[in-house]
C-alpha cells in the first residue's frame, strides 16, 4: 500500500521524504521489519523503540515514525532515501496506520467489545456459543486464544493484542467471512490506544473492582474506570450491570451510547429471577421477548448468571432466538472458568483464572455453597503487577477456605518468597488454617495428599495458562497435565510399597 493513504485521518504530522513510496506491512517491533517495511517507534514501559531505529533500517525498513517528544537528534542519523514521520501520538498513529493498511476489517462485520474486571473470557465464550447457535460465523479474540468458529488460530500472550496485531486478525476474519466478531478489551488496551479505530457495533461492561494498578498498568482506580469507559464511546449500543455500582453510572456517563442494563438486585431492563445454583450448574428465569424462560448453564456460581445475561442481551441484539440461547449456554465450556480437572482418584479439583480479591472472593464462596468437606484453596499473585490486592487475597482465603495453601502464580521478575510474605501478611489477620509453599507444583501436591471425596480444590489464578514465567522465562506448566502427573505418581509409590 502507497504510505500516504496509510496516514489517511491522523493530523499534526510532519514529513520528510516522499509519500508516495509502497509499504508492505508496518511493524513497532524491530526485529519483525523485512523489506518496504514502516517501522513505528514506540516508548514502551521497558523498552524505547527510538533506540531500534537503526536495526530497523538495517532490516528493510523504508519509513520511520518516530514520537515527536522523542530524542529527534536520531533523525540526523537516518539515510537520506528514508522517509521521515514526527507524530503527536505514535501508538496512536500505529493503531490508525494498522486500520488503514488492512482496509479497515472492523466496518465489514459486527465487533462487539466486552470490557470489566472478571467474567470478560467467560462471556465472550458465551455470546459466541449463542450466536453460532442462531447460525453465525463468529471470530473471538481474547485472554485464552483466538479463534475462527471451532478453528483456533492461535494462543493469546495478552487479553488484547497489539494493534497492528489485531487488524491483521480481524482481516483474516473478513476473509473467511465472519458475520460477528466478539472480543475482551482491556483496560490497557484502550488507555494505551490498541483498539483505536475499531469500528464497534456493541459494547459490554461486566463488572468494576479493584484489580491492574501498578507502575506498568493504572496509577489508580478511577484511571482504570475511565480507561474501560472509553469502549462505550467507541459503540453504538451498550448493555451494562445494574448491580455493580461503577458500571452503573455509565449511561448517565455517556449518554451518546443507547445503554441497555441488566442484572439480579436491582432495577435494570433485563433481570434474572428464581435463581438455583449448584456444585454443576446454576439456572435462572430471564424475559427473552415476550416470553420467560427457564436458562441453564454448566458453569457453576452466581457470577454466571451475571455473564448469561450479557451474553443474552448481545444476542438479543443480533438476533438469536429463546431456543439459540437455551441450548447455547447449557452447552457451553470455557477453558480454565470453573473447570473441573478429571483424575483416577476421583476428587473435585477445580481450576480457576481467580486472580484478583473479588474474583478469588467469587469463586471460594461459590463452591463453599455446595461442598460437604473442605474447601482447600491453592493460589499464589503474579510478579510485576499491583501489590495491594496480595494481602488482600491473603485474608480472603483465609477467611472462606477450609485450608489455603499459598504458593507462586508468574513471579515474573520478582522474588516469589517475597510474593508468598506479602500474601502472608493477610492471612495471619484471619484464623484460616494455611501453609507457605512456594513450589506451585510442591502444594498442588500437598493439596492432592490432604483432600478426600467430600472435599473441593480450588486451583486459583493461572486458569487456562499452560506456563509459569519465572525472570522473562515461560516455562510449561498446565495444571491439568500436573494434576493427573502428580496423582499418578503418588499412586506408583503406594504400589511400590
């Protein structure tokens, strides 16, 4: 594509060079440029991108956009036949660069955009089911993969991905013709301005608390709320929870989007009623055109009646019928949401992405409802990220389990026995019964040796990841694998004795 209609609708530029020379893919990673390709220079949280200019060159490069505020002394440094682009906002420029390069794929189907704290995975899996039930070529991209209909294309390293990333998906979703894509938006993605330019039909907002504040992420709770605002003035429509007191303000909030409201405790447009939750499911009545239904889903927990519902409103809007819906969400199974691991001992080991106080809050006190033994909880807080919620997570567990045995999530670049103190300090204001090992392997077994039948684990926090990542290093690590693994094992010993 010729650069200047790459740039169509970003202003304050300045130029040096022609812009009439042919680009063929633009890239902010340096490593990735090949031949005509338009490098665009980003300050990132651990890397400056300004420093890869030259590498970029060297590897075909023919444009270069580089951050107004940058150090533009590197611009004396760049080849006469380079073509030259000061831009106000080059994250920014690169999401509206990226639109344009792939003729903007989001106008050419429905993008519908669920944002909130938890159940953003579970909800998208669920609005998929459904619409694919109502006969849909459904796209989904989001914190566990990206998928086209059953077809996965490829495993998610972040919830949404870089923004030339992501058009690049939604043009392969064009191309095989999808009717709706549904998508999770972080709230990094749209302060960071990865979802700019995409073009949404419908917005979602699940639920607000406190969860991502961090030096790398949001200094506070309101930047973190403003950033999830901004998706529903992005969308035409909007469906919002009633009973979560942020996400209530939004119509009043942004009263350019039609919002619709749903929820169980108070007044909303669609309202869930005649609620029955048990260890394997939970069902509900919901109004779904003139008639009441009864619904059912196998994804156990009051938290999933909240999700049905927006799931419910999506389709709604699209089309689905009663029948799409019921049968959608009875069939539905979102990998590492609730997921009971089978094993040869026959004990209920649940894994769960949990990862913030609330959600880990959700889940113990879901199962504690329906457990005759013990609930024993295993889970640890991952490195590098808000360091308030782990003594926060700490009391929580002790507080609802039976036992907790607090281990490592991602330690990231952190010390994980500096993580598991941290956690600690919760604990100990409780009375909860616990253990410190900081081996996650180590205390699942430890988990496995004390439970019997009548018992529950919960395996909170890495859900649906296959990895550990330890000082910049993904080491493999499915819980599923580790389970039956580490059952096996102690199943060999006992023979062997």
């Amino acid at each position: 594509m010729i650069l200047r209609e790459i740039l169509v609708g970003l202003e304050g530029l300045k130029v040096k060079g022609s812009l009439d020379v042919e680009v063929s893919h633009i890239e902010k990673d340096s490593r990735n440029i090949k031949e005509k390709g338009m490098f665009i220079a980003i300050k990132g949280f651990d890397a400056d991108g300004h420093q890869y200019i030259k590498n970029a060159i060297e590897q075909g490069a023919k444009v270069i956009m580089l951050q107004q505020d940058s150090d533009l002394q590197k611009i004396k440094e760049i080849p006469e036949d380079i073509t030259i682009i000061v831009a106000p906002d080059t994250r920014y420029a690169l999401a509206i660069c990226s639109c344009n390069f792939y003729h903007n794929p989001s106008k050419k189907f429905k993008l519908i955009g669920i944002t909130g704290t938890k159940g953003k995975t579970t909800t998208t899996f669920m609005t998929k089911a459904i619409l694919e039930k109502a006969g849909l070529k459904v796209g989904l991209i989001g914190t566990i993969a990206v998928y086209i209909g059953d077809k996965k294309l490829e495993d998610s390293d972040r919830t949404t991905p870089e923004s030339n990333k992501l058009q690049e998906i939604f043009a392969k979703m064009v191309e095989e013709k999808c009717d709706a894509v549904v998508m999770e938006v972080s709230s990094q993605s749209l302060k960071l301005n990865r979802v700019a330019g995409c073009d949404f039909d419908i917005g979602v907002f699940t639920n607000f608390s406190e969860d991502h504040i961090s030096t790398k992420e949001h200094p506070d709770m309101q930047d973190y709320f403003n950033s999830k605002l901004q998706l529903f003035k992005m969308c035409k429509v909007g469906f919002v929870n009633a009973d979560d007191i942020y996400s209530a303000k939004i119509p009043k909030l942004v009263p350019e989007c039609h919002i619709t409201t749903y929820g169980i405790d108070n007044y909303c447009n669609v309202l869930a009623k005649d609620i029955t939750i048990t260890n394997s499911y939970v069902d509900f009545k919901v109004k779904i055109g003139t008639q009441n239904e009864r619904i059912k889903t196998c994804i156990p927990g009051r938290f999933s009646v909240y999700n049905s519902l927006a799931a419910i409103c999506v389709a709604q809007k699209l089309g689905a019928n009663a029948e799409n819906i019921k049968e959608a969400l009875e069939e539905v199974r979102v990998p590492g949401r609730s997921e009971l691991v089978n094993n040869k001992k026959e004990l209920t080991i649940m894994i769960d992405y949990a990862h913030s106080p609330e959600s880990l809050e959700n889940i113990l006190n879901a199962v504690k409802s329906y457990t005759r033994g013990k609930v024993i909880s295993v889970f640890g807080c991952g490195g590098d990220r808000d360091t308030t919620k782990r003594p926060i997570m700490g009391e929580i567990s002790g507080r609802i389990a039976d036992f907790t045995i607090i281990t490592s999530d991602n330690p990231r670049t952190e010390e994980p026995e500096k993580i598991v103190e941290q956690i600690e300090e919760g604990i100990k204001k409780t009375k909860g019964k616990y253990i410190c090992i900081v081996d996650r392997r180590e205390a699942i077994r430890y988990a496995i040796k004390m439970a019997d039948k009548k018992d529950i684990i919960v395996l909170a926090g890495k859900g649906h990841e296959p990895y550990q990542e330890i000082q910049g290093k993904k080491y493999p690590f499915d819980e599923r694998i580790i389970v039956n693994e580490i059952i096996e094992e102690l199943e060999q010993k006992s023979k062997a004795k």
